[in-house]
C-alpha cells in the first residue's frame, strides 16, 4: 500500500497538522508503508527531504483569530504528472480547502480519506455565508471515500456526508515526549516554572495567562512564567508586561521543533490558556506525556482530553483569568498534587501514542475500500 498524505497548510511554521501529518508518516514508515507527504510551497528555499513533495502554493491568511492557509495548484500539467508517477492506493487529505481539495480529487483514482482538523463555532464567514458548508459536503459526497475527525464535533461540518465517518485522536510521539527528555539548564533554579507554548495571537489566549500570573506574583515571589512562541499580539503582550513590572516573565521567541520537548520538561506546570477554535488538546497531550501537569481553558477541544479524568478539576471557563489563577495556584503551593497530576497524565497520554492511533486509521482505510469496491460491485 502507497499512502499520500496531502496537507493543504505551510510546513513553514509550526502547527497542529503539521505535527500531526509528520507522525502519521513516521508511524506508518516505522511499519513499512510507503507514505509521501504533499505539502504546499510558501518560500522557494523550503527543502524538507525526499519523503515531502512541495506542490502547489500557501497564501498566509488571518481568520477566525489565527493565521490559516489558502492554498492552490497553479501548474496542474505537475500535479497531474506527480499522482500519475506516484500511483497512490490511497489518497489522505488534511483539512478541506477550495479550490485545492478539487483540483486533487478531479483527478484522483485512488481511496480518499479525510481528515478534518478545523474547529469551525466560531467562524462568522461560515455563519454568514452556510453554502460554503453546503458546497464542502456536496464535494465530499462527490468522491471522499470516509471522513476523521480529530474531536466529534469537527463532523459536524459534515452532517451530510453519507459515506462512512469516524472519530481518531491526534497521534503523540512517546519517544518524543517523555519525562527523560532532558531539561533546559538555565530554568533549573528554586522557582517555579509555568509555561506557555504556541502562537502570540488571539485565540491562544496569552494575554488571561499574564492577568492570572500577575495575581499569583503578588502572592509569591518564587514564580517564573516562560512564554514560548511568536505571533501578531508579541508586542502588546510584552508592553502589557513591562508595564505591570512582571519581571519574571521570559520570553524565548519561536522554539525550534527539536527544543519544544525539553521546554515542558523544564516546566512544573504548563498552562493553555486558549479561548475558542480547539480541535484537540495535542498540546495538553504532549505536556503530559512529559509528565507536566496541565492547567487549561474549557474550550470544546481542550475538553475531550480533560474532562473525563483528573484533569476535569483543570479546567477553566475561557477568559475567566481569576479562577485560571486559582486553579494555577492549588498547583503552585502543592508540589504533591504536581506530581500526582504528572503521573495521571503519564498515563492518559499513552492512549494516544502513534501505534494506537494508526492502528485506527488503518482500520478505518481498509473500512472505507471494502464498502467503495461492494458499491462498485453493485453498480456491475
């Protein structure tokens, strides 16, 4: 079996796909699948290795609080020499996006499975205009052979889909992430390190972390918060700290990848505190397979990790910094329950290691071809 894996976002930068798509092809490479990643150009110097083809072309656009992808296929004369030269047996799409979704299935022979990562409640484009919600099922009927979802309600933009639709987990790497992972020396002192990891924009909600962090500084002087990341809200925030003479708040800018597990090793607790547009919680996850304690908001995606264990006494109505503060504190002051929600996240975390999660994927493709091939029968 040949697998492409076909993401419509930019490998430029970090993000939830990304990482997602990454460990889908390592996981099945591992087992011996051939698998090639298809990802758009945004720079022409991107180079990411044989095992990723650049084709198409990412437009960096703001929506819905963050930065997303346009993507399109302007030399279709290459995409149609690339599937032909490829022969996928199946064809995985990461996320939908028009005109480039269409330009792959119009020409695709193989099985065509999709993975919807987006979190759409909040988008006023689509409230606004529900054809596009509409013209995206319309296309799916069309040829998509099954659908994923990250999180039960990212099928809910496909409600009328009739093939087969399931729900699987993001993936977690556990050699990755784990609580061996050594350290940042420099953070290894008598205080007490929280951390923020992700996009400076809106939707990540930093700015409720600072108001909460500001409330513990008065109360104790052995804090420090590490703000990991870049984003269009950097500058506010780090004006909003000088401000309010919070001294300890470091800012590391953008981590390299290979940094990111050492960061939440080096943190005792690591908090997320993002407002709404959370398909999954692989932040949560992957500070939990590190063995950190997690602090969150109850956005809908932060809940399908949180809220059936342990980890439900962490969650925070989005925005309410005041109780962020509180349930930061209960954490802060009692190094016993820190270790305590480690070790239950150790254990959480193992249920979404990346041989559990292609297990399902796999089942779910050889789902999809067995019902294509009856209904191809039928139609003989």
């Amino acid at each position: 079996m040949k697998v492409g894996l076909v993401s419509f976002h930019s490998f430029l930068q970090p993000g939830g796909v990304k990482r997602h798509v990454l460990g889908l092809h390592q996981e099945f490479k591992r087992r011996g699948i051939r698998s090639k990643i298809i990802a758009p150009r945004r720079e022409q110097s991107e180079n990411y290795g044989k095992d990723v083809a650049l084709l198409g072309t990412s437009f960096p656009v703001s929506a819905i609080g963050t930065q997303a992808d346009f993507c399109i296929y302007f030399n279709l004369f290459s995409l149609d020499d690339f599937l032909k030269k490829e022969k996928f047996d199946v064809l995985h799409f990461h996320n939908f996006g028009f005109p480039s979704t269409i330009q792959i299935l119009e020409r695709s022979d193989a099985l065509n499975i999709l993975t919807f990562h987006a979190n759409l409640e909040k988008s006023g484009l689509i409230k606004k205009l529900p054809a596009i919600k509409d013209f995206a099922n319309k296309i799916a009927n069309w040829k998509m052979d099954g659908i994923i979802g990250v999180n039960p309600l990212n099928l809910k933009f496909f409600k009328a889909f009739k093939g087969l639709k399931t729900v699987i987990p993001n993936g977690i790497d556990l050699n990755e992430f784990n609580p061996k992972v050594p350290a940042i020396k420099k953070f290894i002192d008598d205080k007490i390190n929280i951390l923020f990891l992700g996009r400076i924009e809106e939707r990540k909600g930093l700015m409720y972390l600072l108001k909460a962090f500001k409330i513990l500084s008065k109360k104790y002087s052995n804090l420090r918060l590490i703000v990991v990341g870049e984003g269009p809200l950097e500058e506010d925030c780090r004006n909003w700290v000088k401000k309010n003479k919070l001294d300890n708040v470091v800012f590391e800018g953008r981590a390299g990848e290979k940094d990111v597990p050492s960061y939440y090793r080096t943190a005792d607790i690591y908090c997320s505190p993002a407002i709404f547009g959370e398909s999954f919680g692989i932040v949560l996850v992957e500070a939990m397979a590190s063995g950190t304690p997690v602090v969150a908001f109850a956005n809908s995606g932060y809940k399908i990790v949180l809220e059936k264990g342990k980890g439900k006494r962490f969650l925070v109505k989005p925005r309410d910094f005041k109780t962020l503060a509180q349930k930061l504190e209960l954490l802060v002051k009692n190094e016993k329950l820190r270790k305590e929600m480690g070790e239950w996240g150790l254990e959480e975390a193992r249920k979404y290691s990346w041989s559990k999660v292609a297990d399902q994927v796999l089942a779910f493709y050889e789902l999809c071809r067995r019902k294509k091939i009856d209904k191809l029968r039928k139609k003989m």
